[in-house]
C-alpha cells in the first residue's frame, strides 16, 4: 500500500507534493505557517484542495480523474487534530466511536482494550473536561487508533503538552505507529528522529527536502532543512580535504565530493565553539571568522548565528555582543562533508 499525494491549496500558499509507503511514518517537518495542517487537512478530507491528486493503494480519492473526491468518512484516513476533539460524552463512548459506526457489535470491548494500551483504563467513565492534556492526549490517540484507520494523521501530537507528559506520549506514540502507516507533522526535530521512517521539510508551503529520515535529519540540504533538523549547515567547495568557506577559511573534513565541488557539513550548534578574542592555539578545531548576524534565545542559552555558522552561548556573554559584531566559531576538525548538487 502507498499513499500519493498532491495537492494545492492556494489561498494558503500550498503546493506540496508527499509519498508514503505502507507500515512506516513520515515526519513533516516545518516551522509554524509552512503549510503542514492544511496538508493533512486535504488528505483527510476536512479541506477541499483547489487541485489535487490522492491516491491510495491505487484508489483514487481524489483528482482530476474522478468527479467528485470521496468523501472524508469514506477515505479510511483518520485525522488526529492538535486540539484532541474530544465529543461531550464519556472516555469509553468517544473511543468506541469509530467500531461503533464501523457496525461492530463489540465496539464497547474494542474500546476498552485501546484504553488499556494507551494507559487509560481507569478513565473509562470520565467526560473530557475531566481529563489532564496528556490523559486527553492519550484517549484521543486511542479513539483514532480504535477506527481501525488505513492512514493515521497526527497533527503535531505533542503541542501544548508540558515536557513530562509529552515525553511520555512521545514514548506511547512511538510504540503504537510500529506497522501503522502514519504522518506527523512537527516543527521539532526529536520527534522526527523518535517516530520517522521518512522525513519530509516544508517550507512556504512546499516540500523542499524528502529522503529517509536519518540522511534529511543528518545530512540536510539546505538551511532551513537544517534548522528543522537542529543543525547548521555550512557549505563551500572542496579543496584538499577541506571545506573552505566564504571568506577563506577553510575546515578540514572527511569524504565528501572531488576537489572543486560544493559540499557541505551538518552540526550540531552545541558542537561548535564561540570565542569572542581570536584563538591562541587552533586545537581541535578550525576556526572561522565571523560576524553576528542575529541573536535567538533559547531558554537557558542564546544562539550567536552568523553568516556562515552559528554557536551557543550563555545570557551573560550573549549581552555583550551586538549586530556585526566580530566572533569565532570553533567548528570540530573531521566531520564527514557531503555534495549539495
């Protein structure tokens, strides 16, 4: 089973383009705005697309080939939204939804089985405004699973969830998608390396980067991939067994394309070290010369970005420093570099 999909949604500025194989889960990954919700809206049915062309399994659910697109009920797609969407009415009702319309007879017991897998047993008899956000978190993801769906959705999952209970849904989550072909958007790059198969990068309402998850996560393209995946990414052409960047500093890596070619390396920005007095001594360390371009704070730290690289650093030093101010950024000699053609 695959599901193929196209659609455009112009008012939102979305054209994107995705594929999923049977069994395995697409991370979508894109910042807030990039078009990921009204994707999954489309291929649930919830948004009707200006054009598009879904397919699953073979089944046309929507497109030019057919007249009228197949209705949301019918798709076999299930939709889990950010806000849970609870119906007013008991835990186990809202669970035995979906075996109940499907006609089965044991839709109740079905339901309190899902209960049990997702921890939720005890709260059988409980109306949704008694439920904590993980708890409502868990008995949602339990109604969808409980519809028997051929395609899951889950729509930034853990959103609004303190860190506890998101870790833990994540871990609950994790277990229930085994086998399940299943999309999740996020805009955080631990759930795409906790969840994905495969990762798909949206920005300004299309996908700009597609592949395995591990090489979109490790091996990003560009840079807006690499922010979505908790990198930086610096490029420049090969030369001698280094990265030699734009104004002449160079960086010694491993692999990579031929002498001449563009290539890049990914890091981790906890990698790479900031100095705001010209280094002593290089160590392990090839160092670049830079200028801030921007500071972002990030709870406890800052990150320093400048045009090439970008490093972190703690409030007190972060002060210190201002737009085009001069800094280097220490970048770990060795990594393994990567064509960008």
């Amino acid at each position: 089973m695959r599901l193929e999909a196209r659609v455009t949604v112009a008012s939102r500025g979305v054209d994107a383009t995705l594929m999923v194989d049977a069994g395995r889960t697409l991370a979508l990954l894109g910042s807030n705005g990039a078009g990921k919700s009204t994707v999954l809206e489309s291929l649930a049915g919830v948004v009707r697309p200006d054009r598009a062309r879904i397919v699953l399994d073979g089944r046309i659910l929507a497109g030019p080939d057919r007249r009228r697109s197949v209705p949301a009920r019918d798709r076999g797609i299930v939709l889990l939204s950010q806000d849970d969407a609870l119906f007013p009415m008991s835990v186990l009702d809202n669970v035995a939804f979906g075996p109940r319309s499907a006609g089965r007879r044991d839709a109740a017991e079905a339901a309190r089985g899902w209960l049990d897998r997702v921890g939720c047993a005890d709260l059988a008899d409980r109306r949704p405004a008694q439920l904590s956000g993980g708890q409502a978190r868990r008995v949602a993801i339990a109604r969808a699973l409980a519809a028997e769906p051929r395609v899951l959705l889950l729509d930034e999952p853990f959103a609004g969830l303190d860190v506890e209970a998101a870790s833990s849904v994540r871990a609950l989550v994790r277990e229930l998608l085994d086998g399940v072909t299943a999309i999740v958007t996020t805009h955080d790059a631990l759930d795409a390396h906790a969840l994905a198969d495969d990762a798909a990068v949206m920005e300004a309402g299309q996908v700009v980067e597609a592949g395995a998850a591990a090489d979109v996560l490790s091996r990003p393209r560009s840079r807006f991939a690499a922010r979505m995946a908790g990198r930086v990414l610096i490029q420049g052409t090969m030369r001698g067994g280094r990265l030699v960047v734009d104004g002449g500093s160079s960086i010694p890596v491993t692999g990579g394309p031929g002498a001449g070619a563009w290539a890049a390396i990914a890091v981790p920005p906890t990698a790479i070290e900031l100095a705001l007095d010209s280094p002593v001594s290089a160590g392990d360390r090839a160092w670049v010369i830079e200028e801030v371009v921007a500071l972002e704070p990030r709870g406890d730290h800052v990150r320093v970005h400048g045009a090439i690289a970008a490093a972190d650093t703690d409030p007190e030093t972060a002060v210190t420093l201002e737009r085009g101010a001069r800094v280097w950024c220490g970048v770990p000699r060795g990594l393994p570099a990567y064509a960008l053609t």
